[in-house]
C-alpha cells in the first residue's frame, strides 16, 4: 500500500458483482487470516456504531449486519451457530439474560 491508498474494507461477497453490475470494477483482494480476523473486528465496531446511530425504523436492519459479523467471527474462531448459541445459552443459565432490564449502580 502507499501512502495515497486508503485501507481496504472488509464487504460482503455479492458487492463485487454488483459494483461490476453498476459500470466499475471493483479492486479487490482476498485476505489472509490475520487481516480477515482484523477486518472482522474492524467491521463489528463499525456495524455496532451503525446500530446505536439507527432510529427504531432501521434498527433492526443494523442489528441483522452486527449478527452476520457475529457470526462470521465465531465461525473464523472454529465456532458454528449451534455451538454459539450453546455457549450464549449456559452463560444465560449461570448469570441471567438482559429481559429484566435490571440497571447495577453500584454496591452499598
């Protein structure tokens, strides 16, 4: 890279053809797996801001990009979606879920 190329983002796989498909092509490379796992994290932080940033209406949407990366990383750490969901599942069962909406502010 020189000092006048941005760094690459990490996109889902359909983009290339559609960026062909709308007259461009795309400069693209395959990461290696230290920059797919750095780009993964990368991505999260960015898909997670896009959530806090969304109004209710788009919420969900964002919320289904933080998933796919979720799940992209798990799979990335040799975990699939049944394993993940075990280990979210235990966690839940030994220290709670969020569904009671409690807020800690400290011990007295």
């Amino acid at each position: 890279m020189n000092s006048y190329s941005k760094p690459g983002k990490l996109v889902r796989n359909r983009i290339p053809q559609i960026i062909r498909d709308g007259g461009a092509e795309p400069a693209v490379h395959t990461a290696g797996r230290g920059e797919y796992r750095q780009s993964l994290r990368d991505k999260l932080g960015e898909e997670v801001a896009e959530f806090l940033a969304a109004d209710d209406d788009a919420a969900p949407e964002e919320l289904a990009d933080v998933l796919e990366v979720v799940h992209a990383l798990a799979a990335d750490l040799g975990v699939d979606e049944e394993q993940l969901e075990k280990i979210r599942a235990a966690k839940a069962a030994e220290r709670g879920d969020f569904s009671d909406r409690i807020i800690w502010t400290g011990n007295r």
